[in-house]
C-alpha cells in the first residue's frame, strides 16, 4: 500500500516548521479545542448512559452493547460539532484570519442557509461512526481479556491504555477512506469558493471515492495512514485511560461521602 511513510511525515514537520514557524503546527487549534470539549462531553456521557441502560435490559455481558452505544453516541457528537469541523478544516488548509474565517461562514450561511455549515457531515458520520462501533467494542474485548490475563478484577491505567491504542488504531486504518473523502470534499469547498466557480456540491462520497480510485488508485483512498496512526492512537490511549482513571476516582469520591 503506497502510504506516506515515517520519514515523509517527519520531513513535512520539518518543512512546516521552516517555511511558516513552529505555531502553525497549531494552526486550527481554537476552533479545535471549541470542538473537542463538547464533542467529548456529549459523547463519553452519551456512551457511559447508554452502556448502564443497555446493560440492564440486556445483561451484563451482552456484546452487541459497545457497538450500540457507541454508534448512538457519536452519531449525536458528530451532527453537533458538524460546523466547528468545516471551521478548523479551513482554518488548518492555509492561513485564514479569524475576520476571514467568520466571512466566508457568514457569506455561507446567507447564499446557502444554515444546512451549509453541515458540509461534509455524511462523510464524517461514514467515517466516525463505524470509527466508534469498532473502538468501542474491541476496547472493551481487550481490557476485559489484558485483566484477565493479568489477573486483575479491574483494568489498570496501562492497561486502558493499551486497549485504547490497539482498538483506536484497528478502527483507524478501517474508516481512513471516509477520512479522506471527507477532507476532499471540504477542502474542495474552500478551493472553488477562492476561484468563485460553481461546485458541484451534491456530489456523493460514492462518486469522490471513485474518483479518488480512478486518479491514485485504491492506495488513495489510504493517503496518509501514517499520519493517522500516529495521531490516533496516542489521542485515543490518552482519552480513555485519562477518562476512565478520572471517572474511578470521582466513583470513589462519592462512595466515600455517601459512608
């Protein structure tokens, strides 16, 4: 699979640095972090809520439950945080200025209506929301099968850890084709709006694959899976075992209270 390798991906950091400063690596970070924070609340409770109430109509070891979940959940993460995305992609594709940024969403929302903001969202959902299915199910397989093997009745830090990184990965080379469509039809967006040409905006994820395909080949529809790796599977290692060790400890905060 003709992918960009590790040193490629370290020359481009290189090159970035160079010719635009070290802060552009942070580029887009704003609107970034404008999205995580709810995107993450509304999806790590949306699943914590789900898996409890699934868990006591179905049972306890029902294994369809992750999957469930996690579908529900980023579904509604994803269709709410849709806008804040299409704001930081622009925003990480060339140097915008925040007046620029808030011109081109105005001029949007008044040519196109608010359903604009939504632009690239069914790729989004192809991609995140079979992303969360797979996640969240072979997290659970292997922090359930690292405990026991190691012999623990509850999972470690490392061991959240560990399942968070090899579950994120798995789950990142399978949907990296919805990644990449999704980033084309949105940068596309950008490129016709500066060139003002009429976009043919309804063109399905289906036909920019197929165009991805007949250009690149297959491999291009994986462009860029080491760069992926590489942010996915720390961003999920650390997401996981930071959140499962905070909501332990809050667990333990309360029963201490409550005795």
């Amino acid at each position: 699979m003709d992918t960009v390798g590790v040193p490629a991906v370290l020359d481009a950091f290189l090159k970035i640095i160079r010719n635009e400063g070290i802060k552009s690596l942070w580029s887009g970070l704003p609107p970034t972090l404008v999205m995580a924070v709810p995107a993450t609340i509304i999806y790590f409770t949306c699943y914590d809520q789900l898996t409890d109430l699934l868990r006591a109509k179905l049972g306890e070891n029902e294994n369809c439950i992750p999957i469930v979940a996690g579908i529900v959940a980023r579904f509604g993460a994803v269709t709410v945080i849709s806008p804040l995305e299409l704001i930081r992609t622009k925003m990480q594709s060339k140097k915008f200025s925040y007046k620029e940024v808030h011109q081109f969403v105005s001029k949007k929302v008044s040519e196109d209506g608010w359903i604009s903001l939504w632009r690239g969202w069914a790729p989004t959902v192809l991609r995140d929301v079979p992303f969360s299915a797979m996640y969240w199910y072979n997290y659970e397989i292997l922090k359930k099968w690292l405990s026991e093997k190691s012999g623990l009745y509850e999972p470690t830090f490392m061991i959240n850890f560990t399942s968070g990184a090899l579950s994120g990965s798995f789950a990142a080379v399978a949907t990296l084709p919805f990644d990449v469509v999704k980033t084309q039809k949105q940068t596309l967006l950008w490129t016709y709006e500066c060139h003002k040409i009429s976009m043919p905006l309804h063109m399905s994820t289906w036909e920019i694959m197929k165009n991805i395909v007949a250009k690149n080949g297959f491999s291009g529809l994986f462009a860029g899976l080491i760069p992926r790796l590489i942010k996915i599977a720390p961003a999920c290692a650390v997401m996981i075992s930071t959140y499962e060790f905070g909501k332990a400890f809050f667990q333990k905060q309360n029963v201490k209270r409550q005795q």
